[in-house]
C-alpha cells in the first residue's frame, strides 16, 4: 500500500531516476502526484464504424490491420497502416516513424484514436498520428470479444482519457503519466482520511478526497466533457475547495494570532494631530482621510498593525505614509520605508525633506549604490537612533543595519518584494519601551490587487482602499495611434512643448538586436535629438550610471528638459507635475499594468494630458484587449481584473517571490466564487465555541494544514 505522503519513487514505474525529474515540477510524494491533473480530456468512448466517419471528428475506431510499411521520402520516413472492417478501409499515417515498422501484423485487432481526416489527393478518409493499442492478436478466434475486453479495461480508448502535460523534455510523456497514476490510484489505502470537518462536506455536497482523485484522473463515462475541460466536475469542485480551504484556514490563523500579538501602543493626541496637519500640503480627500483613520485606530491598538494600502497611480497613498509616520516619529520610534528600486527610494527621501525636514524630522537615505563611508555613518545614526525616518532599498535589510527603537515598517510596491524580505525588516526592531513588541507594518502598493488576490496574497492583511483622486487632477486622454502616423504625433508633442510643457517618450528596449525590431531607447533619442533640434531632449536608462540617472532626471523636473526618452525606469514613482504628454512606442509589447503604471507619471498638473499608444505591426489579439482597456478606462482595479484574466496570478506577480502560495489545482481566477465559500467556512471554523464542529476535528485539521502545506504557508507566514 501506497500513503499520500510515500515518496513518488516507490510507484510502479517510476524509481530514483524519474523521481529526480518529476521533482523539478515540484512532484515529490505520491500526494503531490494525484494533484498533478490532467489539464484536458478527450473522449475516447464509443467505438466508430469506419463508414460513419466524417472529416474533421475525433473518433475511436476498432478495426483489424490489413497492411502496413514504411515509406522514404526525400523529407522523412512515413509508416502507412491500413485498417478494415469488412470492406470498409481507414488509412492511419504516422511521420518519422520507423520506430512502428514491425508493430503491426494483418489481422491484429487494433483500438485507434484520433482526427478524421480527408486525403489532399484522393478525398480518401484518413487518421493522421493516431493514438492506437494493439487489442487483439491475429488469428485468434475470440479476438473480436477479448478486444472489446481489452478496450473496456484500456488506459487509452474506450474511454475519457486525461491528457496531462509532458515534462521533462517530453520524456516523460501524457501516457506515461496515465500508467503511474493509475498505478499510485490502485495501490492507495481504501479509506484515505479526510481533514475537512464532516458538517462542511454536508453542506457543500463534498465526496471523498479517494474517489475525487479517482474520478477526475479516470471520469466515468456519463460525466459531461464540457464539465471536465471548465474543472466543473463533483471530483473537480471537491480537490479545488480542499486546496483553498487549508490556505485561508492557514490565513485566518495567521490573522488571530497576530491579533494576540503584543504591539506598540502608540499615542493620538492634539500634539500629534497638528504636527500631521501641519505637512499637509492640501486638504486631504475623503478616502485619505478615511484611511488614515483606519491607520491611527490599528496604531493605537495594542497588537500590531499589519494593513495593505491599495491605492491607484497618483491617488495620494505616500502623503498618508508620511502621515502614519509621523505618529511613530512623535511617539519617539523609528520609521523604516523600504521601496523596491533606487529611483523610487530616492524619489520618497526627496519627497520626505520637502514635507518633514521643515518640521523638524531627521531623514536618511541608505541604498546599496552609496560609498562605504557614508554607508557606515548613516547605519551608525540609524543604530543611535538620531535617524528619524529611514528611506532604502533592500539595503535596509541587511545584517549590519540595526535600529535603535523602529516601530513602524513602510514597504512600498510590495509585490516586487519577497515577503521575506518584508520579515527580515520588521524582526530588526531593536529595544522599545514593550519587551518583544512587534512594530506596526504598512503595506502600499500601486498596482490595484483583485480581490480574490488580495484574498490570498494579503489574506493576512487588513485592506485599505484610496479610491479618491487629489484635486486639481485632470483625467487623461489615452489614444491607440499606429506607427505610421507617428509624424503627427511629432507635431502635436512639438505643440504641446511650445505650450509650455513636458512629454516622456517610452520604449521597450535599451538597445537595439538584430533578432528584435523594436525600437530602442538609445537610437531613438540621437533620432529624437535631430528632429527636435531646437528642444532639449534628455535620455534616462537602467544601464545608466546613478549619478547621470539622478542628474537628467533633477533636469526634466526642474523643466530644464523639453522630451525625456525613457525605458520603464520612469514606470514607478517619478513625479513631475509639468509633463503632460506620453507616447509609449511598441505598446502592444507593455503588460496591461505596465501600462497602466506608466500612464500614471502624467495628469499630475493642472493641465490637460495625453497618452499616446504607438504600435508598430501587427498586434495579437489578447495585446488589442490590453490597448483596448488603456483606450477605455483609467481605473486601476478594472485594469487589474483584466490583466490577472489575461496573465493569470502567477505571472500577474511574478510567482513564488511574490509570496503567492503555489496552487496545484485551484485557478484564482476561475474558482472565485470557492474561494469566497472557503474563506467564509475557514472562519467558522475557528469561531470558538462552534457547536458545529467537534474539537477533535478543528485539531485534525490544522495539523493537516500545517504539514501538507507547510511550502505554501512558508511564504505567507508574514502578513
């Protein structure tokens, strides 16, 4: 007998060998094997009488060899098989194939599977690669009945058959996958224990986790297709709920236990309230103030503030940072914000001097590109504890840097961030007034998240929303323009300068390649430089030195620049209010949220502003869904419901880094609606005393959570 947690070597089939490869797909128990799911089916059911058949079906055809050879042409060698059923023929044609030469023998009973096709030449009915067994041999009386037999019991016709994705460089193939699970299906204990408690299975009609991993490798011949290939199956709904219930009740957990965590309890009084009145540079929005009173009540409290501030490109989310750090400040702690490149830590550290320096608070900047001495100093004013408010990047979180009494942790962007990483930042509290205590943490991020990611990513975290623009903000015009009308978008950037203001022009690339035809950045801006050779036009990279970076980029915001040719280096926090006009170049080749990003560096004036979306060629279908929103919305969320649609949740944030737990067979995006479901049941669960459900079952399933996902709470363990 096999145990969900045996290592995969030990299946029939498999040993040391392949369980190497199988663990490069993250397949190490036979668990981890019976989650692998076929990602298709195809229904091989009711065999076909050759003269039903018709161009352009998948069929399953059960018919006797009548001859076969191989043929060489100058291309490659091509195997012919002809099949009968009485007068009826099929031909079967398989390319590069000398491998099946002696396979076949004239009245073998043979089960095919696959795409009927007519013959270019001789309109003949024809199978072109197809799936076969050999069912019965030739000459034996009863091989018409024991090929019936055979095809019931077959792994590959006569049924649905699940079509699992090849790895290992196409060694390990979807047959393959069919025999070893199969294998691992047969050989598990007949009663496998289930951890979710007895009254949610009722509820939610859930079968067995056994006959689930039975059923939805081997479907039952009534179960519809269109079910099987949307996971819409009873087997489907029931490992889908599983695997999103242990991750929310993880979450929940998490929650509550941080919630009885000892925090900083920091102090709200008229003193603070004007020094935060006093930074304010205009009056706050509704939803700026509605946040920050969510942020003051979390602070006040005694557990530790852990809260994601969600807010769209320009919203105002650093003024409300500042805000909350000026609680910490005047309850005499430190403040730690971390942002995710050198531009956007150096952009908040110039934002903070013009803001707080005024008042009085003491400000540094540490990243990893300053010298070694000025490094030492400013770790040794953050240790002293006479650096106020610190500004890095992943600087922060190295081993040397020590606070002297941090109690509140900023970390800006935070899906660029491992969390980690986040972790790292926050256990560096150093002494504070409570022994232990944890300081607050406040997540902000500009790339709006769904709220089904945000369910799970942030499950942990208490969600804020600025869903207000500042005043004086002007929407932006966004236009689709094709490259070859780019000579009158020249003219009406050269308009617009005349005017008075300041356009970025955006490519992908640096450089150009041979292999790539994209415009690049640095060819462009000498071309740029010739056609404006009346304006000032500046060119800012990743590759460039960090000096030269910071000096064109004081220039355009000192308006000492008429064009900036850009890369994405300017997609995150670069703020000039001036610069009204973007044309982004090649935009079919920009993410929806890149997109989106970029356009927010612009609209930040008085004035009215433009983005244009150059595209050069032809544009897939799913690059005019991502131009088609930029065109139709400036609503960050509505962008980010389709760029998780487009993208999906691993790429949308960039996997595991993103502290994403790995799902095996739940799909965010699809299973929206169980993931609510799950939540709310993961909730009840833990609502003591809950008559519902026994004790024995709430500890039953926590240890399931604890060790079977163990990998995937590694990564949310940090709020």
């Amino acid at each position: 007998m096999l145990e969900p947690s045996t290592s995969v070597q030990y299946v029939k089939g498999i040993g040391p060998r392949l369980a190497e490869v199988l663990a490069g797909k993250g397949i190490h128990t036979v668990d981890d094997l019976l989650h692998y799911l076929p990602f298709r089916y195809e229904d091989r059911l009711n065999p076909r009488g050759i003269p039903e058949l018709r161009a352009g079906e998948m069929a399953t055809v059960i018919a006797e060899v009548r001859n076969s050879g191989l043929f060489r042409t100058r291309r490659m060698p091509i195997f012919q098989m002809t099949a009968g059923q009485g007068r009826a023929r099929l031909k079967c044609i398989w390319f590069n194939a000398a491998y099946l030469r002696d396979k076949f023998k004239p009245g073998q009973v043979v089960a095919l599977y696959g795409k009927v096709e007519a013959d270019i030449r001789s309109g003949e009915l024809q199978i072109v690669q197809p799936q076969f067994e050999i069912v019965g041999e030739a000459g034996d009386e009863e091989s018409r009945d024991a090929a019936e037999q055979k095809v019931a019991a077959s792994l590959e016709i006569g049924r649905i058959v699940p079509i699992y994705e090849a790895i290992g460089q196409g060694r390990l193939t979807s047959r393959w996958f069919r025999r070893v699970i199969h294998a691992a299906l047969e050989n598990l204990p007949p009663d496998m224990p289930d951890a979710i408690p007895e009254v949610i299975r009722r509820r939610l009609d859930l079968i067995s986790p056994r006959e689930a991993l039975r059923r939805v490798h081997w479907p039952e011949a009534g179960e519809s297709l269109e079910d099987l290939q949307s996971s819409r199956t009873r087997a489907h709904i029931r490992l889908i709920f599983e695997e999103l219930f242990f991750v929310e009740l993880g979450l929940e957990l998490k929650r509550r236990e941080q919630k009885a965590q000892t925090g900083i309890r920091f102090q709200l009084d008229d003193r603070v309230r004007t020094a935060i009145k006093k930074i304010l540079p205009f009056h706050p929005t509704g939803a700026q103030k509605r946040v920050l009173k969510d942020i003051a009540s979390d602070m006040e409290k005694p557990s530790p503030m852990r809260r994601l501030l969600q807010g769209d490109v320009g919203s105002g989310k650093t003024i409300v940072a500042f805000e909350a750090a000026i609680i910490a400040m005047e309850n005499g702690y430190q403040v730690a914000l971390m942002a995710p490149t050198e531009i956007l830590a150096q952009q908040h550290y110039f934002s903070a001097r013009r803001m707080l320096e005024p008042a009085g608070y003491r400000i540094v900047l540490l990243t990893g590109s300053l010298e070694d001495d000025r490094k030492r100093e400013i770790r040794r004013h953050i240790a002293q504890g006479s650096a106020q408010l610190v500004i890095g990047t992943h600087a922060l979180i190295e081993q040397k840097v020590e606070f002297a009494k941090l109690g509140l942790v900023i970390v800006d962007e935070q899906h660029r961030f491992g969390v980690l990483q986040r972790f790292k930042l926050m256990k560096k509290s150093g002494a504070s007034t409570v022994p232990d205590a944890e300081p607050d943490v406040l997540v902000m991020t500009a790339t709006p998240i769904p709220r089904t990611l945000a369910l799970t990513l942030y499950g942990d975290l208490d969600v804020s929303v600025i869903d207000e623009m500042p005043p004086g903000r002007t929407p932006i015009v966004t236009r689709m323009v094709p490259d070859d009308r780019s000579p009158e978008v020249w003219d009406f950037v050269r308009k617009q300068v005349a005017a008075g203001h300041q356009t970025y022009v955006v490519y992908p690339v640096i450089e150009e390649n041979e292999e790539s035809e994209l415009k690049a950045a640095v060819k462009m801006y000498k071309e740029l430089s010739r056609l404006f050779s009346d304006l000032r036009v500046g060119l800012l990279h990743g590759r460039m030195d960090v000096d030269l970076k910071d000096q064109v980029m004081r220039l355009f915001q000192k308006g000492e620049l008429d064009i900036l040719v850009s890369t994405t280096v300017i997609e995150v926090g670069v703020d000039v209010a001036n610069a009204n006009v973007m044309v982004i170049e090649h935009a079919e080749r920009f993410g929806l949220a890149q997109l989106h990003q970029l356009r927010g560096r612009i609209g930040r004036g008085a004035a009215k502003s433009y983005c244009v979306l150059m595209t050069g060629g032809k544009v897939s279908e799913d690059g005019e869904r991502r131009l088609d929103a930029m065109v139709r919305t400036s609503d960050g969320f509505q962008i980010a419901e389709l760029d998780l649609e487009l993208r999906g949740p691993g790429e949308f944030f960039g996997t595991r880094q993103a502290g994403m737990p790995s799902f095996q067979v739940a799909n965010l995006i699809r299973d929206r609606q169980l993931l609510e479901i799950a939540k709310r049941e993961a909730a009840a669960v833990l609502e003591a005393p809950n008559p519902e459900i026994s004790l024995e079952e709430i500890q039953k399933a926590l240890r399931h959570m604890r060790t079977r996902w163990q990998k995937s709470y590694g990564l949310v363990e940090v709020g």
